[in-house]
C-alpha cells in the first residue's frame, strides 16, 4: 500500500507538532462510553485523500476509517473477505463479474452502485488524474490506453471495465490472475460518489466516503477530527464517538503526551523509549507482528549507483550490516534481521522464506569490504543514507548502520545519515528522483500476497519503485506467477522472482518490523491489524 510503503504505503511517517499541552484529554473527548473520542497520533499525509492517489500509511489509515471497499481485511488474520462485494466469479482468471451489495450509501445519501467502482477505477487509473496508485489498475484491459507510457491518453476510460447494472460490473484482465479479488481490499480499488467528480475541490477539502466515520474537519499541520457516522450499514459499526488524529513532528513528544494524559494512543512508540516502554505502560503497550519491511533502496536513476558492477557494491553494503546487534541494541526486539525481502506474518506457504536472501543479508566484514573493492567502491567516496528526520526513531539506527559499515570497510567516513526535515519533504524528494545515495524505504503490505512485497516495489516502472531498479527477468517471472492459477506454484515463481532480486541486490532488506504501540487507561479494546494499524472503530473509551 501503504504503499507503502504503502508504499503502498512507508510505513512509520511522522507527523507534525501540536504544543504538548494541547493534547488529548481536553474538552474535545467527548465524554466517555460509546460516544467518548479517541485522540491519537498521526502526520500530515503526502497527497489529498484520494484513495488512488494515497501510497503512505498517514493517509492510508484515515482510507480505512472512512472507505469501504469490495473486500476487507481481517483485523486480526488479514484474510480477505467479501465487505460490498455479494460476488466475484470468474471461470478463466481473466474475465470476472462483481455483484455489489444492495443497501449501501455514501455518507451524503448517494447510493453506492457498480458505477461508483468503475467511476473510481477509470479516474485512478487515468494519466491526467497523476495518481500515485494507477499503477494498480495495469491489470485491466484498457489500461495502456488510459495510461500510455509515453504521450496523452487515448481513451477516457478502460475497456476491461463495463457497468451491466446498478449492481453489477465486469472486468477483463490483460492476463490470468488468480488472486486478483484479494486484492480489492486495497484502498485504491475503494468506490467514489459523483460528490467527487462533481466538486472535486469541496471533496478534497472534506472527503466523504462510506466508512464508519465521516471526516469532521481537518486543518493541515494541526489535527482531523473524524465523527462516528451513525447511519453507517455495515456490521463494523465504531465502538466509539470519533477518532481525533494530532499531528505531531516528533513522536517522543507524543509518547511524552501520551504518558502524561494528554494523548490516547501512539501507534508509533519511537526507538529511543523501547527501554521505558515496559515500565512505563505494562499491559497498556502492544507489540504484535506486521506485514512490514525497512529497506535501503537505490537511486538507479544515479549513474554512480547503477554499473556493471553495482551488484557487487551492493551486495558488499548489504553485509557489511550487522543487523542482529542493531535490531537487539536499538529495537529492544520489535524488529528482526531480515532474510528475503517479504514478512513473515505471510507464512511459509505464503511466500515466506527466511533462507532466501542466506549470505548477502548475513554480517561479513571482510566479504563486504572485498565486494564493496570489487564493485567499484563507494560513489563519491561516502554514501548519504536519507530519511525524514520528523519521527526521533530514524537518527539512531542509520547512525547505527553506518557505524556498522565504516568499521567492516575500516573507513569512517564511507557512510553518514541524511536526515530531511519531514516526511513529506522526505516522500517529495522522492518521487522527484532527487536522492543520491541510499535511502529509507519502508513498506507496510496492502494486502496479505507475497506479490505485493514485489511487484509494485520492484516491477519496471511500479508506483512504489521509488529507486526505479528494472530487470527483465524479475518482470517476466512475475508475470507467469500472476498468471498461475495453482497457489503453490505461484508462490515459486514470486520466489524465483525475488531470488533475482537478490543477485542483483536491487534493494537492501534491513528488518521485519512489529507493530508498537502504547495506549492510555481512558481507552480499551486497542489492537493493531496485521498491517500495524490501530483498529480504530473497534476502541472503547472507558
């Protein structure tokens, strides 16, 4: 997603500062029991709320508070269920048919048909739209002529997607996919009312979805306030009056709000207070397995870090990483060395395989520093790895690997932090292709595939390839595992797929990340999904 991510969603963005007196408990709580408010941490998004064009997790959990879409990830297993989806069939994988659910609206009174999905779709998808997410609809027919590579668009919409009627649509893949319809839970594939395309900037300004809240009022740097929508038809109906998210630049100072009362939830306990956090919360602190990976992405569009030796170099950075000693020194065990470029929340039979990466994500010092020579040695003499300085967890494990490095290539000044002052000016430069060295590239799943660790990370051209690596044979592959219609084998291919991701070292994996978070005694019932968000509609306020 997230997607991260998102990107697809980066996971752990940061947010923006509110005076340490002005949060939480005040008069903006509402009481408590079912109408009570949650207050909780949170960071301006990169981009409007619009679900095609949001691929980072502070935008993506306001998504899940205010949309629903054709299926619906399991809070607790991840499993994709029908949510508006009465049906999906298909007889090859390629052509499905999709029956909406009757009796749903959006938060205005529109009724949510078969239309608010293509509408929505075909808007996501289109290159005059520019959205982050378009890159998910490639599957359907029509695409390439809504999304050219190069030049205008050649068509208003895709020709995969036809509405039949009120409550029913089609769609036409360019290939087989299998599992195609568990990807609907994804935010960007979510239904959008004419309120949008009618008002488009009165939407931006107050989204309108139909989820089980409604967005009450948002000023950019400050806070959203999000109210409970009581006329909400679906079953997951929120426990709780609203959910107020702060924007905070520092996430020590909303762990500090949150220890003092003045704040509900932090979703994002920072590195620096893992030692405390025990003590300081005892049951009131959670620390659950996620679906997400941190990286080190590449800047391939940088001739220094794109030769024909590169893989050398990379692979030579990757092991000169001692991700053990980082993970227990730093991360009080909520993070875990990597070894492929997955989660383990998928399982093995999910695509899991903690021997893939072996040898280059193992601590070698002399193996790196030989590679590292070999591969031309470090561009410009020292390597800068970036990330948004915003949230106090970044500073201390980048300071940490690149301690790591200068000792195993006995040089101490081949590799420093870049800090960039917020996430999004970190995300900006990003996508802006400015990054010149090695950068943090978190990523929290969409959804629960091995393919989406992969294809929309690593694809040529996918919308969270944010260092823009390509390879020919990793497209190939995962476009025959897309295709496969036996799991198993699917899986196979991914993991051929991600093997050559490996030997060219297109991203270095760092650790699988658990969900953190701490909560105050004014709430109950707080759980993060298998995506590490709060499972905000299911709180209670005491």
């Amino acid at each position: 997603m997230r997607g991260a991510t998102r990107a697809k969603w980066a996971a752990g963005a940061a947010a923006v500062a509110l005076a340490a007196t002005a949060c939480g408990g005040g008069s903006d709580t509402g009481g408590g029991g079912a109408d009570g408010i949650v207050s909780s941490s949170w960071g301006d998004p990169q981009n409007p709320l619009e679900p095609a064009n949001t691929n980072e997790v502070q935008g993506g959990k306001v998504l899940d508070m205010i949309f629903r879409g054709l299926k619906r990830y399991d809070p607790q297993t991840g499993e994709a269920e029908d949510m508006l989806a009465e049906k999906i069939e298909t007889t090859d994988a390629t052509n499905f048919t999709i029956t909406v659910k009757d009796g749903w609206t959006f938060s205005n009174g529109e009724k949510v048909t078969a239309k608010s999905f293509v509408d929505a779709w075909n808007y996501g998808a289109n290159l005059r739209n520019n959205q982050r997410n378009a890159f998910f609809f490639g599957q359907i027919e029509g695409y390439d002529q809504v999304h050219p590579e190069s030049g205008q668009p050649r068509a208003d919409t895709m020709s995969g997607l036809k509405v039949v009627d009120d409550r029913t649509f089609t769609v036409k893949l360019t290939q087989k996919f299998s599992t195609w319809p568990e990807t609907l839970g994804y935010a960007a594939f979510s239904p959008l009312p004419r309120a949008f395309f009618d008002n488009h900037d009165a939407w931006i300004a107050k989204p309108v979805g139909n989820g089980p809240y409604t967005v009450d009022s948002y000023t950019k740097g400050s806070q959203m306030a999000l109210k409970r929508w009581d006329a909400y038809p679906g079953e997951d109906k929120a426990q709780n009056g609203g959910v107020t998210l702060k924007v905070y630049t520092d996430n020590n100072t909303a762990y500090t709000d949150l220890t003092a009362g003045n704040l509900d939830l932090v979703d994002d306990v920072p590195a620096s207070q893992l030692r405390n956090v025990q003590a300081d919360l005892g049951d009131r602190y959670i620390n659950s397995p996620a679906g997400i990976i941190q990286t080190l992405a590449i800047p391939y569009y940088d001739k220094a870090w794109n030769t024909p030796n590169g893989a050398k170099l990379r692979t030579g950075i990757s092991m000169a990483i001692n991700r053990r000693q980082i993970t227990d020194t730093i991360f009080q065990k909520t993070r875990t060395p990597a070894k492929d470029w997955t989660s383990p929340v998928l399982g093995a039979d999910g695509g899991h395989k903690d021997t893939l990466c072996g040898d280059a994500c193992s601590y070698n010092p002399a193996e790196a520093k030989r590679l590292v020579a070999e591969g031309g040695g470090i561009p410009g003499g020292t390597m800068r790895i970036s990330y948004n300085a915003d949230t106090g967890s970044h500073k201390e494990w980048v300071d940490a690997v690149c301690n790591s490095i200068n000792r195993a290539l006995g040089n101490d000044r081949a590799c420093v932090g870049n800090p960039v002052g917020t996430f999004a000016d970190y995300r900006n430069q990003i996508t802006q292709l400015k990054m010149s060295g090695p950068f943090r590239a978190g990523w929290q799943m969409d959804y629960p595939l091995i393919q989406n660790f992969l294809q929309p990370l690593y694809y040529t051209n996918a919308s969270s390839n944010d260092g823009k690596w390509t390879n020919a044979e990793f497209d190939n592959l995962i476009d025959q595992a897309n295709a496969e219609t036996d799991t198993q084998k699917a899986v196979g291919l991914f993991q051929r797929a991600e093997e050559v991701l490996r030997d060219d070292m297109g991203a270095i994996p760092l650790w699988y990340q658990n969900g953190s978070a701490g909560h105050s005694d004014r709430v109950s019932n707080v759980t993060l999904n298998p995506f590490s968000v709060p499972v905000y509609h299911e709180i209670k306020v005491n």
